[in-house]
C-alpha cells in the first residue's frame, strides 16, 4: 500500500481461499474478470487468462455451458498462471463436471439452478472438494417466486433474501465456503442490495454492477457502484462487467484498488494537468505519449506531466517524478525540485529513463545523479517561469477579464 494512503476500514468477513488466492478476512482485495473465448477453445481460452493475469486480474472465471468446456477446464486449469472460477448457469451437472475438471471455485445463480436437491448436490460436492462457491444473485434473473412476493419488481430485499435462501440449502449440506454477489445494472439498487446483504451476513462479498455496458459510460457506472461500497469498507473482491475486451476489466479493476490506496500500485500513475492559458505544450498528446511509453513498464511510481513550469513542478511535488513544460525545453522535477533540462521533443523518453533508475537504483542513486545538473535546471526553471509570467501574466486564463464582462453586462 502506497504510504501516506487514506485506508478505509473493512467489513469483517469470514476468509475462504480460490486456489492459492485468500478472499475476505483482511486479505488484500482481489480483481476478477471472465475469459469471453468458447471453453473448449483450450488455448485461445489460455491465451485470455495470461493477458488478463498481466493486466492486474487475480482470478479469472470462465463458462462451463456444455460437456466440451467442462472438457476444457480439465486441460486449462493446470496451465492456468491464476485460480479459475467455472460459471454455471441452468446444468447443475455442468457444475459437477467442472468440480471433476479441478477448478478452484464455482459460481451459481440462484435464480438458474432452481431445484433445492441439485443446489444440495452440487454444495455437497464442493464441501466434500474444499471447493467455495460463489452465489451470483442477478437483479435480471431472480427466481420467478421472488420476483412476485416483492410486487415483480427487483428490488435490494428480494436480491438479499434469494442470497440467504441459496445460503440455506447449503448449511443443509454443512457447506460454507461462500461468497456472495448481488449485482443489478442499476446503480443505486446494486447499492443498497450490497449494503443490505453486509448487514445481513458475514461471508465476503463480491462486488460488480452487472452489465455496465460499452465505454465509457461502463466505466463510469462500474466504479460508481464499486467505489461507493469500497468507501464503506464493504467488498472483498471486485469485477468491472463491460462490453469490452475483458483486458480492460481487470485494468480498470486494478487501478481502481490502486488510486484507493487498497493494493499496492503495480504500474505508473500517470497524473497530468487539465492544461490551460498558461501551458506551453499540448498536454494531452505528451500526456498520451507518455502513458503508451510506461505501459508495460511495471514502474510502481507516480508520475506527472505538466503544461508549464510555473505551477507544474510546485502542483504535481508529491509525484516521485515528473516534467514540465517551458521555453521549447522540457523542466525535469524530482518531488517537485527542479533536477533536469532536456530538449521538449525528449521528454518522455528522459521520463521513462529517470522513472526506470529511480525504480531499479532507488531514489537516492537518481538524486545523486541530479547533483551535476542540479544548480543549472533550477536556474533554467526560474528563467522560463519568469519568462511565462510576463508574456501571459498572473492570470493567463484572462478570468479576471471575463469576471469584468459579467459585471458589466449585469449593470447595463
């Protein structure tokens, strides 16, 4: 966990484990995401996992829909780099046969596998295996009697209370390796239902507003639900469910973790200004240069670009890293000291250089480094901001000029 970090307190959960991997009890949360190749497809299905384990992905669930994927299973589990997950919709003994293949935890939807002595036989199995379950509620496929007793409309009680029913037939079985999901694809419902069923039991839960949808507006009601339970402590593993390449799930779900200070950063995070008046560069085309230079770089750091000098090294000081913009040359800062100059058309190649010594050689080796550059960076940096303050003057954004225009229309 980054240090200085903001940390939430957790619900307390019981802990169960998926493969090698803890889920709940204080473990660190983990990101999840779903291959979208056929099961049988061994390799093409291989290939998925291995892209979404380097994406950030700590388990990765595939569909068990027929005897060919069950067959799959049996072949990609002991390949795979991560603990696999068989999801299970209507064929109670697809999940008996993906048990067989070795997968290290089901999921079932209550509201597909309806006859109690299959959901019993199914548990019995996994009990008799070590093997933990997820029980998947779906605001979009609640059991039919469930939707009628709550007015057929979808409602958090209903979700929560199809969870507890599922829950039932296991303790019949002395079955408790559980987690719970209850996803819907509304936001505030998922909400309430997550906030419910915490109060309710103390298995851990896994987050995810189901079909979110395309980006970026997936995005965006993904982790409105998720952050929203994460803030409250609630959550022990979570999944970004977009109409996407699954890739970008488990990014999105890592980053997510990361900007929380809930796992430890395992790439760059790049910061950048919104650019203004004031800024000497396009921001965003250096700012997207730089996030394809870091993207496979595994950096752990934080790392800024900015559009000037003026503000740029004092507004971004508490990155590890980072440049600004000035005078056709690009200002090197380390914790905001000036370090650095450089030619602007070799900035991003000298952020990733100074990025990847500060990574490999530790902080200390880079500020020795600076030593011989030092007294001219900061002489250059004050140069160019004094330059910049009398071509745009103390307020480059013309504000005050716009605040006189208002007030004088409002007076006329």
């Amino acid at each position: 966990m980054d240090a200085g970090a903001v940390t939430f307190p957790r619900r307390k959960t019981r802990q169960i484990t998926v493969g090698d991997v803890p889920v709940g009890g204080g473990a660190p949360i983990t990101v999840q995401s779903m291959t979208i190749t056929k099961t049988a497809d061994v390799e093409g299905t291989l290939q998925q996992i291995y892209a979404l384990a380097a994406a950030g992905a700590d388990i990765v669930r595939c569909t068990c829909n027929e005897p060919e994927a069950a067959e799959g299973l049996a072949r990609i589990v002991p390949r795979s780099p991560v603990p696999i997950i068989a999801d299970i919709h209507h064929q109670y003994r697809r999940a008996l046969e993906a048990l067989e293949a070795g997968v290290h935890g089901l999921r079932l939807n209550p509201g597909n596998i309806r006859k109690p002595e299959h959901i019993k036989a199914v548990a019995a199995e996994a009990r008799d295996r070590n093997v933990p379950i997820r029980i998947g509620v779906n605001g979009g496929s609640l059991h039919p009697d469930l939707y009628a007793k709550y007015g057929n409309v979808v409602t958090p009680e209903a979700m929560v209370e199809s969870a507890l029913d599922e829950i039932g037939y296991f303790t019949e079985v002395g079955f408790d390796l559980i987690k719970i999901s209850v996803k819907a694809s509304n936001v505030p419902l998922m909400i309430e239902a997550y906030r419910q069923l915490a109060d309710a039991t103390d298995h851990p839960l896994h987050l995810g507003v189901t079909e979110a949808g395309p980006l970026p507006n997936g995005y965006i009601k993904a982790t409105a639900g998720i952050a929203t339970l994460l803030a409250e402590g609630i959550g022990d593993t979570i999944r970004y469910s977009l109409t996407a390449d699954p890739v970008l799930e488990a990014k999105a779900g890592r980053a997510l973790l990361e900007s929380y200070g809930l796992r430890e950063r395992k790439n760059v995070d790049l910061i950048a200004c919104p650019s203004c008046g004031r800024a000497e560069i396009d921001v965003y085309a250096v700012a997207d240069e730089a996030q394809e230079a870091f993207a496979e770089k595994q950096l752990p750091l934080q790392v800024a670009v900015m559009g000037c000098v003026v503000n740029g090294p004092g507004e971004a000081r508490d990155a590890e890293i980072g440049i600004a913009a000035g005078n056709k040359r690009g200002h090197l800062f380390i914790k905001g000291e000036n370090v650095a100059v450089v030619p602007e058309d070799e900035m991003v190649d000298t952020l990733v250089e100074w990025a990847t010594m500060i990574h490999e050689e530790g902080m200390d080796v880079a500020l020795e480094r600076a030593k011989a550059t030092r007294d001219e960076a900061r002489k250059a940096a004050a140069e160019d901001r004094e330059r910049n303050l009398n071509e745009r003057g103390d307020d480059a954004n013309a504000s005050e000029q716009t605040v006189e225009l208002l007030r004088r229309a409002r007076e006329s």
